[in-house]
C-alpha cells in the first residue's frame, strides 16, 4: 500500500520544495482519478481545501463529476492535536464514504497539509479580540487559501477551491476575494463558486449523519471555542 502510495506522489512535489508537506505530513490515501482509456479526455485536476468532512461532503459530491478531486486537510488553526487528529479522522472518513458509494464518479484522493499551530499564531498576532467573521477570520482563511493555491501551484494542479463556505457562519464574499487574489499571485485557477448555493449545507447535514462524521461544535481557534456553545452543531 506504501509503495502504491509513493509511486503515486506526483514527482514535482519534493522537487518543488514542498517538503514540509511531501515528506512529512503528506498523505495521499488514493491515487488521483485518471481517465478511462487513452482517448477519454482529462478531467482538471482540482485541489480541494477542506476545513473538515461534514462540509466537504456535499462538494466533493458536486465537483467529483467535473474534476479529478484531491482534498486537502490543511487546518493549522485548530485548537490542539487531539482535536485536530478528530478532525482529521472525520475528513477521512467522508473520503471513504463517498469512495464507496456505488452512485460515486472517480475515487477522490486525500492529502493531509502540515499541522503547524505556530504559524497561524503567527498570522493573526495582534487580531486575537477579534469577533468571529472579523479581520482575525480573513487572516485565517487566507492562510489556509494560500497554502492551497502553493501546493496546488507546486503539484501541478489545475486548479484550487475551498468548502470553507459551506458554513452559513463564513461570508462567501470574503472567501472569493481572497481565493481570486492568491489565485493570480501563484498563477494557478480558483473555483470561485459558492457551495452553500443550491442546499448545499442542508446536504451537509444529510451527508454528516449518513457518514456517520464528527461534528464539531465550534470553528476551529481557541478563541472560537470560547464561544462554542453558542454555536450550531456544525
Ligand atoms: S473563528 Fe474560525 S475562521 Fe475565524 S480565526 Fe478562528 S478558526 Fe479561523
């Protein structure tokens, strides 16, 4: 499985100085979709960041028809190892879930991006008051985006989009404005389409419950877990 694994890496990553996610957090548990036969045309090969499983599952529902789809576990704002490694799980599981679906497209693969607390600190020193939906959350996402459109960058992706939206508590606008400027700065596409659209978190719910996914009761920071209670269950 090991071997399968790394031979399917794409080999510009550790060349591409993407170390710190090629060789020590990456894990890439399926091989991306391929297409069928020599003159099936190539589906566009998009990187999806995802915050966790229940928002990521009605996504990979609506783009797995469309594109050869990676998800990306790249969440260093979450409070602790224990919760992120929960987290983590869950997103896995939503992978594996619709993998085995019989009505699924291409199998989605999944790669896991470095935990690093310390940068997010790092990044939003200074914004800690902040109210949740404030500039501290701008910062937050643009981390988490800019990584994405990195490693997309660096991979050889086609393109790059986030389920970050699919949350009723995160401003679309916002998201898109960020996703088009990392996007002209690393030269790689965004997907600036909003998930929430089209019933798209009430499927999350659906989609929670079916795969039987962990969800969290606050955001993901310390300061948003202050606060959890008065969040819905996500
Ligand atoms: S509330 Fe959520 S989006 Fe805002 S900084 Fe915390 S983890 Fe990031």
């Amino acid at each position: 499985m090991r071997k399968r694994e790394e031979a399917r890496r794409p080999e510009n990553a550790a060349a591409a100085g993407v170390a710190e996610i090629a060789e020590t957090a990456c894990e890439r548990r399926y091989p991306a979709a391929e297409p069928i036969g020599r003159l099936a045309p190539r589906k566009p090969a998009l990187l999806l960041h995802s915050c966790c499983g229940p928002c990521c599952a009605p996504v990979i529902e609506e783009l797995a028809r469309e594109y050869a789809v990676t998800v990306f576990f790249y969440n260093p704002n979450i409070t602790d190892r224990q919760e992120y490694n929960r987290r983590k799980e869950s997103q896995i599981r939503c992978v594996d879930a619709y993998n085995e679906r019989p009505d699924r497209a291409d199998e989605v693969a999944f790669l896991e991006g470095a935990y690093e607390e310390n940068r997010f600190y790092e990044e939003i020193k200074g914004l800690e008051g902040e109210p949740e939906g404030g500039a501290r959350c701008d910062q937050c996402f643009r981390l988490r985006l800019e990584k994405t459109a990195e490693t997309a960058k660096l991979m050889g992706f086609d393109c790059f989009a986030s389920a970050l939206a699919v949350s009723p508590r995160k401003e679309y606008r916002k998201i898109s404005e960020i996703g088009r400027d990392v996007c002209a700065r690393y030269g790689v596409g965004f997907l600036d389409r909003d998930f929430k659209k089209k019933g798209g978190q009430q499927r999350s719910v659906l989609l929670a419950k079916q795969y039987n996914l962990y969800r969290q009761t606050y955001c993901g920071c310390e300061y948003s877990a202050r606060n959890g209670s008065e969040h819905e269950i996500r």
